[in-house]
C-alpha cells in the first residue's frame, strides 16, 4: 500500500511567516497532525517529519522523506505577501509540472477550493529543496495565506474540513489503504554529479515533448522521464527513447 511522510514547514527557532502573533510553524503543525489522522482513518500508512515543535533545515526534511520508505512527499505551509490582505486562496508546488505529483497537487486544490478557498493553481518552484531533493514525488501545500484575514477565518473555522480535503485531494490521486497499488516505473536517461548538466538534459527532453523531473540520489543527480504503473507501459516508452538515441534504463520506485 502507498505509504505518505507529511513535513509541517517550519519549526523551532524557524516560525515561518507571522501575521499578528500568529505563526506559520504553529498552523502548519497542528494541520499536519490533523491531516495525518485523517489519512489514517483513510487506510493510508503515515509518516512524520516531526511531530513537535523543532527545527529541521529543508535538506533535512527531504533527507528524513527520502529515508522513510514512503511513496509520497507533503509539505504544508502557510503563505504570506508582502502587504496583508492583499492576496487569497489556496496555491500547491512542485518540482514541475507533470506526473502523479501535479495530478495530486491538482487534486488538493480542487479539494480545497470546495471548502472554500481560491484555487490559485499549480506552480513550478524547481529550486525548493523538499522538492528538489527528494526522491518521491513530492508537493508543497500553501494553505492560505497567512497575513489575509479571510483566508485566516477560514483556516480557524473549517479547520476539520480543510484536513479531510487535504487528505481527500491525496486519496483521490494513489487510493485508499483498501486498494493495493502497483508499483511505479520510470525510465532514467542520465546521471550526473552537476546539477546544471542534469537540468540541461532534462530541459532537452522536456522539449522534445516528455515529461520528467530530476531525482537526487546521493551523490548523483539522475534524470528519469515518465511515471508508469506497469512495466510494459515503462519498457515501450524506453524503446521510443532509445529510437531517439537515448542511453535508458527502466527504474521502479
């Protein structure tokens, strides 16, 4: 079964985004807590970065997610602008934009714009380290923002809906714990020691239409194209891009 690790942003000396003596570490927390339960109560195996208020860097957020065994990657936060009251609503990152990751950032966002947030969409932010670094697809919840008053009210009084639609939105992309999922396949076309060589090669794929994201396997920086849950699916996409002069080799996660 498809385990996940939420990471609550922030924490210890790190309180994130503060508005009138509210602060993000703290909201993040507790909605993690409360997101986890109602995972659980789903049949979906959950996993922690922390459960207290510490401090941990984002290096090692993706280190304790890549070291957890779980399939999936969720880091909830708040967000905050530069001016209060100037922005609303709900937004999800990834690393980019495609695969199981974007389908479940997607998800979350329909999920909570029912309880009612603005759907502020699905953005790209390849230079966060829990999305960059971690080795399972992987997303970054901006649950409101924190320095807006609407978007507060609504966090405080739905707080309990706004858990389940998470966890909902996570459900509606792998399943509940009653269904045993299948593994997932990727076809990896290079590994490298620099960064900026492995983003060459993915950009070079990505324009020839594929979809793909870097993985970062200490020491190395591996670049794998398309997410399968069968390894025909897996083996005949490694077959076009060998056509296409690629050196592959078809990884399961």
């Amino acid at each position: 079964m498809a385990g996940v690790i939420l990471d609550a942003g922030h924490g210890g000396f790190d309180n994130g985004a503060q508005f009138n003596g509210r602060r993000e570490k703290d909201d993040t927390l507790r909605l993690t807590l409360a997101v986890g339960q109602a995972l659980r109560e789903r049949g979906v195996p959950v996993q922690f970065t922390r459960e207290t208020d510490i401090y941990q860097s984002p290096l090692e957020k993706a280190r304790i997610g890549n070291e957890s065994g779980a399939d999936y990657f969720v880091s909830i936060h708040r967000n905050s602008s530069p001016l209060p009251n100037t922005y609303s609503g709900v937004e999800t990152l990834v690393y980019n934009d495609s695969g199981i990751k974007a389908e479940m950032a997607r998800n979350v966002n329909r999920r909570l714009s029912e309880v009612g947030f603005n759907d502020l969409g699905v953005k790209e932010r390849p230079g966060l380290a829990v999305l960059r670094r971690t080795n399972i697809p992987a997303i970054l919840i901006e649950v409101g923002f924190i320095n807006t008053e609407k978007d507060n009210e609504l966090f405080d009084s739905r707080f309990d809906d706004i858990a389940n639609a998470i966890a909902d939105g996570i459900v509606d992309t792998i399943g509940s714990g009653q269904q045993e999922l299948s593994s997932t396949y990727r076809v990896q076309v290079g590994l490298y020691r620099n960064f900026s060589n492995a983003q060459y090669a993915l950009n070079e794929a990505l324009a020839q239409g594929f979809d793909g994201d870097i993985v970062y396997q200490e020491p190395f920086y591996a670049v794998q194209l398309g997410e399968f849950r069968t390894l025909d699916e897996a083996v005949q996409f490694e077959n076009e891009l060998k056509q296409r002069g690629y050196d592959t080799l078809v990884i399961k996660k």
